[in-house]
C-alpha cells in the first residue's frame, strides 16, 4: 500500500490548504514537520530537491508544493493518484 507523506511546519498557510484539500478528499496522511528539526528538513531537501513547504509525496511520486496538489485537482489527476494511495 502507498502513503502519501507530507512535509510540513506549523505556521505554514500552504501546508494548511494542502492538508485541507487531502482532508476534504478523504485521504490519510503521515505529516513530517520540518519545522523544528533540520536534520528532517535535509532529509525532506534531499528527497525532493527543493527546501520549501509543503513538500508531498504520494507512494514514491512527488506530487510537489501546494499549488502543484490543487493543480492535480483542478485537472482531475488527483483522484485518481489518491486512489492509489487507498
């Protein structure tokens, strides 16, 4: 079974809108904040090559930031993806 990961810090208004959108699609989710720890924030950094948050991924595809998740909505691969991910 897939899992969708995905990196995180608290105060993060993008991180909030990515988890509410997984939320609203039923979708369970393991969050890893990077907020606090930098050894986790390399570790997310090495994996998806970029240091902003959020950072998603689903089994082993990186889906991207925020905008890149609602832009899977928005084009009707995101379901799909998830379903995947069951």
């Amino acid at each position: 079974m897939m899992t969708i990961e995905i990196y995180t810090t608290r105060t993060c208004p993008f991180c909030i809108r990515a988890k509410q959108l997984l939320d609203q699609k039923g979708a369970s989710y393991t969050e890893i904040d990077v907020g606090a720890d930098p050894a986790l924030r390399d570790k997310m950094t090495k994996r998806a090559g970029k240091r902003s948050v959020p950072q998603i991924f689903v089994g082993t595809t990186h889906v991207g930031g925020c905008d890149d998740l609602y832009a899977l909505e928005r084009s009707g691969k995101l379901d799909p993806l998830l379903k995947g991910a069951a």
